[in-house]
C-alpha cells in the first residue's frame, strides 16, 4: 500500500511540474511609467488564463529598445515616445506598431511644498520656485522620453539653459518622481500617470502641450505567440484600466 501511494504522489509531482514548465511565458518590455497600470491589466488577464505567465521588464524606452536590438527576448514592447519605436522598425527588428495611449507633462513638488498651482508659460517666475542651489528632478534630457519631452518643453518656454545647470537627471521617469518623493529634489518633471500613483507628491503644475510633440505610447507585437495579450491590451477592458491611471486613450 505505501508503495502505491508512493508511485501515486512521484505522477502528482511529474503532473504538477510538466504543468509548470507547459505554462506559457510572455515577456513584456514596457517604459517605466506604465508600471502599475499594465501590471494591473495582467493580472486581471491571467484569472482567465491560469497557464499564461506574464513577466515584464520595465525601463526607460531607449535602454528597452536597445536591448530588443541586441537580442533580447521581448514578446511585446511598449514604448513612451515614436522615436525609439520608429528606431526598432527602422533597425528591421519590428515590424510595425499601433498608437494606444497619451499623456501630460506635469510639474510635481513634494507633499508638504508650499508651491501650489504654478502656471507655466514664458511668464513663470522660475527663480522663485527654484532657487539656486535646488535641484529639478527630469529623466536624463539625451534618451529617457520623460526628459526629451521636458527639454523640449523648456527649450520652447525659453528657460532650457537657466535651468539645466539645476538638473537631477535620472535614468527613467520613475527615478525622478523617487528623487522628489525622498526630498532630493525640490521639483520634478514626470508625466501625470507617475504623479498620480504616489501620495508622496503632489502636481503644483501642468506643462502646456503646445511646446512639445504628444506624448504617445506605441506598442508592437514582437512574438506572435504573445498576441491574445497583446490584443487584450487594446481591449476596451485594459482601456479602462489605463484611463483610470490617468492616461488619455488614443
């Protein structure tokens, strides 16, 4: 009898691993910012689709990018911006892409700031929201999308070379809203998605979309196995997700 059982729980454990290693994994490189929203979505996903793993891997859009480029194995990706989309086509590593979503600029403080409602426009007082000495938390301005997006809001509010010398650049947008969420920048420059999702910031202001291009989000299915999620996530159910984390639906 206890030989039986014994033979019976080793083809449970043989069931149970070949189970596991039959689950199908999808890799998602998606830009930092689209962190909670898309994690949120996967989840959801996989109540109906208990043998689907979903694993992603978030970063700026330029680091994903050249990753994918060099042979990393993303099944779909996500960008924050057309550039490095457009770079992944032009390089023949994808083929084509769809436009999901866009976002807003906006100008963030930490909590307990005293700065409230700043207008941005050429008029802004930035030396009396910024002294000297005090730090502008922005995505690193030459490849992160938040930090190109702000460069070329500031370029085109005149206040770019005032400014820069009082720059925390970070590696994505979520460094820079962290660096202003610790206190370790007075202001910083994130898309309102990022700002948000954290109760340790507060927007004080919004840039105006006039002075730089849209901010879209494009997506391209990389694997064709991964294309029920990548369907799903143009779904009118992963849509509302996405507008409840703030971004505007394309």
């Amino acid at each position: 009898m206890k030989k039986v059982i014994g033979i019976l729980q080793i083809i449970i454990m043989m069931t149970v691993t070949f189970l596991a290693s039959a689950a199908e994994k999808i890799t998602v490189f998606a830009a930092s910012s689209l962190t909670d929203s898309i994690q949120n979505i996967a989840a959801i996903y996989k109540v109906e689709h208990e043998d689907t793993d979903i694993v992603f891997s978030f970063a700026s859009s330029s680091v994903l990018a050249k990753q994918i480029e060099q042979g990393a194995p993303a099944d779909i990706f996500m960008s924050a911006d057309q550039k490095w989309m457009t770079y992944l086509i032009e390089h023949n590593v994808a083929k084509d892409k769809q436009d999901l979503l866009k976002n807003t600029l906006v100008l963030i403080a930490p909590k307990q700031s005293k700065l409230n409602h700043i207008v941005i426009n050429t008029q802004t007082d930035w030396e009396a929201i910024l002294p000297k000495g005090e730090k502008i938390a922005i995505g690193d301005p030459d490849h992160v999308p938040a930090g190109l997006y702000a460069k070329e809001s500031l370029t085109n509010l005149g206040i770019l070379n005032k400014l820069s010398p009082q720059f925390a650049p970070a590696s994505n947008v979520r460094d820079a809203l962290m660096l202003v969420e610790r206190n370790e920048a007075t202001l910083g420059i994130v898309y309102s998605t990022d700002a948000k999702v954290s109760d340790k910031v507060k927007i004080i202001g919004t840039f105006p979309m006039d002075t730089f291009k849209p901010i879209e989000y494009p997506i391209t299915l990389l694997n064709p196995k991964a294309n029920d999620f990548y369907q799903y996530l143009n779904s009118p159910q992963a849509k509302a997700i996405f507008k409840q984390y703030g971004f505007i639906i394309k």
